[in-house]
C-alpha cells in the first residue's frame, strides 16, 4: 500500500467524548470510524488488523477440528422463547425489531439457538458426535451505556464456538483442548505472560464458566488472584461457595483490574433438553447432547491490545496482527526514488509494506505517522542516509519481545532483506 493512495488520514485531535485510549488512537490513526455510541466502521488498516487477528483465532480452532460455519444475524423469536431467553428481565441485551408483515424478530446477541436446533438435521446417532462448529460474526448487544471504545460496543465481532459431545467425559476432554487453543491465541498476540483463566459466573448461559482475562488498567473486571497466581475469580462469584471449591481464604487474594478476553462455558443440556437435540446411543436409547460454547471478543481484543501496549501518540502492534509490517519511508528525491525501487522488489517478494510516499509531508509529520499507524519496522531511505552508501535508517516500533536480532540504527539494504524476508 502507498500512503498517498490510502484515501483515511491521521489526525492530531478527535471528538471530545472518546476518552478510551483504543479509541482515540485507534480513530486518529484512521483504522476505525466512529458512527454512534459503541457503533464503528472498520477501516482499511483497521479491517487488516481484524482479518489478521480472525485467522490467527481460526488457525487455532481449526487446530481442535473446529469446523466453519457462518450463521444468520435474524433470530426468529419462537425458537428463543423455548430456552426461556426472549424475555429481556432474563436476557436484557437483546435487540428486537418488529417485520412488517407483523411478528418480531431479534438481532442475534449469541448462537446457542439457533445452531443447536439447525443441527437435528445432522445428529441422530452416537456415531455423529463430538464435533465443533465455530463462526465469526458480528454480534448485537443492547448495552445500557456504550463505552470503552471498541471493548465494549453495540455491534462488534465475535468468534463463538460450540462443541457438541456424547456425554460429560467427551465434554471435560475437548473442553481442555479448547482451552490450550486459547492460550495458543494468547501467546502468538503476546498476551499470554499477562492473561489468566479465572473462575466467574455463567451469565445467562450457564451457572459458572472460565474466563479468560488479561491485565488492564482500564478493565471493568475485579478479578482476585492468590499470591503464586495460580487461582483467579472474577469479583462476582469471589465467595465462600467458590473459595470452599480451591480449598482458599480471602485474605490470600490481592484484587487486579483486568479485562475479559475470552471465555468457555459448560452449557450441558440446557439447550439440547429443550430444544430436543438427541441421538440414539447402541443400545437405541436417546440421550440429550452435551453441550459447550467458547467465545472470543475479536474486536474487543483488539482494543485490549491498543490499551495494552500503546502510548500517548503511538501504536504497538504485535507482528501477527499489524497491518503491515514494514513501513518504508522515503525523503528526498534520491530516497524516494530508491525506497520506492524497494517497495515494488518487496512487494513482490511478498512482504507486507506500507510505503510513505507522500511528497508534501514533512519530515516530522512521517515520523509521528508512523509512530502512531504502529507498523513493527520502520525503514527511512532519505538523501543522507544515500550519502553512505546503500543504507537507511531503521527502528523496531514493535513489542520489545519480538525484535528481530542485530538491528542496528543504521543499516545496509541487503541487511535489512534478510531481516524483512523473516
């Protein structure tokens, strides 16, 4: 991509009533736009760091046999009224709208309905489970008050995933490999050094669940940890039912803001039994299907990151989810005509490059683009740095953890190939 192609601008300022770091950096940087209260756009760079982040999810859900579906937003209101969720005093997150030819319908906050009745097509013997279906989807939630930028929105993306199993053991064992997936997300966005599965409540689907969550100044979650942070419970169920559970006292916790990244539920046969999702064992005899749904935030987490590791005026982007991750400026006639001789070998060679091509903008107004944009590597070719040869200079903008070795301030351009090419 060349910058004076890419038609979004950075900007210094933004509306007042985004207080959230992920939102204005997020918005002055041009990856996202900002419609309504917990409504966005996604823009170019930013829908580049969401299709990233999706497929390193779904690389990870497709590692535990998860199979892709993608499901209607449109909820029929029939279905949702034989798990006793229609009503909004049980379930108040809903979206409803009324069709025109009368009767209502809902924009759909989760998929446990839906799916499980669509798959009395596909289950009727022992010998059709387990399995797991998973989807990205954009979801819809009728929040209070709409806030955190994009952490805690209206409309936003999520990966839910559903396991179907025979019978709890089947369950507990795919519920464990689940869980390894999930760590395997975390650590390849470089949260995982900061992230723990906590113990907290089902919500509406479910009495208890894990959930995964991640340190965060800003985080809405209270979660208490013990000393050697093994044990963490979300605030809600931090009682002596649960303590009893991990043999604890109260006094061993120290209470840490964090915010929710992820989170697996059991639901059992909460949805099968009323729904009548069944199938026959060897013997003839029906059993109801053992349930389990995982969920994930995507663009959720991807204001974690933003408030994670960014600063005042700049970006870092882990290398798995940045947008591009080289951004190549040019200065100068000179640097200009060999930067983009570089571009166009790169981005053929494949590598990801974002080209600042802009001849109007100064020095300065690159260097804090490129600072805010938050690409990994950044590579200036100017005039002076010609002067000494076939060199530029160059700076690691992204986390500390994933530098590349032997980066130097000052760089020959064969050097900074093998480095790009990694």
């Amino acid at each position: 991509m060349k910058q004076s192609k890419l038609f979004t601008k950075t900007t210094k300022s933004i509306a007042s009533e985004e207080t959230s770091k992920n939102a204005q950096l997020l918005t002055r940087a041009g990856y996202i736009n900002k419609e309504l209260a917990g409504v966005y756009d996604y823009l170019p760079l930013g829908l580049r760091v969401l299709e990233k982040l999706k497929q390193v999810i779904r690389e990870e859900m497709n590692s535990i046999d998860g199979q892709e579906v993608l499901m209607t937003t449109l909820q029929s209101k029939e279905l949702w009224e034989k798990t006793d969720r229609w009503n909004s005093e049980k379930m108040d997150v809903w979206f409803k709208t009324e069709l025109a030819s009368g009767g209502e319908l809902g924009l759909a906050p989760t998929h446990e309905e839906p799916l499980t009745n669509f798959l009395k097509r596909f289950v009727s013997s022992y010998k059709d489970l387990p399995f797991s279906v998973y989807q990205f989807q954009t979801k819809f939630r009728n929040e209070l008050r709409a806030k955190s930028g994009i952490m805690r929105g209206r409309e936003f993306m999520m990966k839910d995933l559903y396991s179907f199993s025979l019978n709890r053991e089947q369950h507990d064992d795919f519920y464990e490999r689940a869980t390894e997936a999930y760590w395997r997300v975390f650590d390849r966005i470089g949260l995982k050094d900061i992230t723990y599965k906590a113990f907290a409540s089902g919500g509406v689907f479910a009495k208890y669940s894990h959930e995964f969550q991640t340190l965060c100044d800003v985080g809405e979650d209270t979660i208490y940890m013990n000393a050697d942070k093994s044990i963490a419970i979300n605030e809600e169920v931090f009682n002596d039912e649960v303590l009893a559970e991990f043999n604890a006292k109260k006094e061993d916790f120290t209470a840490y803001k964090m915010t929710e990244t992820g989170n697996i539920f059991t639901l059992a046969t909460k949805y099968s039994t009323p729904l009548e999702l069944q199938y026959t064992d060897a013997d003839g005899k029906k059993h109801d299907v053992f349930m389990g749904c995982y969920g994930i935030g995507v663009s959720r987490l991807i204001g974690a990151l933003v408030e994670i590791f960014g600063s005042e005026n700049a970006i870092k982007w882990p290398k798995s989810v940045a947008p591009f991750q080289v951004n190549l400026i040019g200065m100068g006639a000179k640097g200009m005509e060999r930067a983009n001789e570089l571009y166009e070998k790169w981005t053929k060679d494949g590598i990801e490059v974002l080209f600042d091509d802009r001849e109007k903008a100064s020095f300065g107004e690159k260097m804090a683009d490129s600072e805010l944009i938050g690409c990994p590597l950044r590579i200036l070719v100017g005039d002076k740095t010609l002067e000494q040869g076939e060199m530029a200079e160059v700076k690691w903008q992204g986390l500390d953890n994933e530098k590349p070795e032997n980066l130097q301030d000052l760089m020959s351009f064969d050097e900074i190939q093998s480095i790009v090419k990694r």
